[in-house]
C-alpha cells in the first residue's frame, strides 16, 4: 500500500525511506553513543580511590580540603542541633522567640566552594560568563 503516492514518486526516490536509515546518519548515530560511552568511561569511580579517609567530589574526583570535609561530614549533627534548639526555644518554652522569628545562619562550608571559578571574557572585556 503506498501512502499518497511517495514510496513509488519518481521525484522522491527516497520517499519512503526513514533519513535516520541512511549510512551517513547511522554513523553519526554511532559516533555520538561511542562519545557519551567515553565521557560514562572516564568518569571517577567513587569506589576505587587510593586514599579513603579523605572525601572526594564526585564530578571531578578531587579531594575536598580539611576546613570543607569537616564541615560536611559534621552538617548532619549541626542540623539536629539546630532542630533541638527551635523546638526548645520556640515550641516547648514561653520565652520572648516568637515562631516565625528568623533562624541563625548555620556557617558551614559546602563542596560547591572548592570548585574553581572561571570568567569568561570577550574580546572587549565584557565578562559573559561568571
């Protein structure tokens, strides 16, 4: 059965043929998948570092510094303390807190500060990216 004439059109040899079936799009295709197998390939293995009593980042398998490695491992607990302490002085007590009275900042360094900043300039010096 021909769909409006397309598969047998002189003018359209190839009318009924899917473009993504063309040699030129198939190695394309295969080019991308052997790209994207590469980049899964090279990636740090979270489970094969050398030195285990330090703490990695995962997308560029650096090790944090000192300051940012105890900050993250020790997040958890400042937050149940935090978490204690609203509750004891805003739930529990008749203190003069009010409940919706801001939180104290809890000051603690994050993995997003060891990774490095990149301007990116033009030619005429305008910073586009930051």
């Amino acid at each position: 059965m021909e769909i409006c004439g397309l598969i047998s059109d002189p003018e359209r040899p190839n009318g009924g043929r899917h473009h993504e079936l063309c040699q030129s799009e198939m190695t394309r295709s295969e080019e991308a998948v052997k790209r994207v197998m590469d980049v899964i390939c090279n990636f740090t293995n979270p489970w094969t570092v050398h030195d285990k009593s330090r703490l990695y980042s995962l997308a560029s398998g650096a090790p944090m510094p000192i300051d940012v490695e105890i900050d993250v491992l020790r997040a958890d607990q400042v937050g149940k303390k935090a978490k204690n302490e609203f509750i004891k002085d805003r739930l529990l007590s008749t203190a003069t807190k009010e409940f919706f009275d801001r939180l104290p900042r809890q000051k603690l360094r994050t993995m997003e500060l060891s990774a490095k900043k990149v301007n990116l300039k033009t030619s005429s010096g305008k910073v586009i990216f930051n």
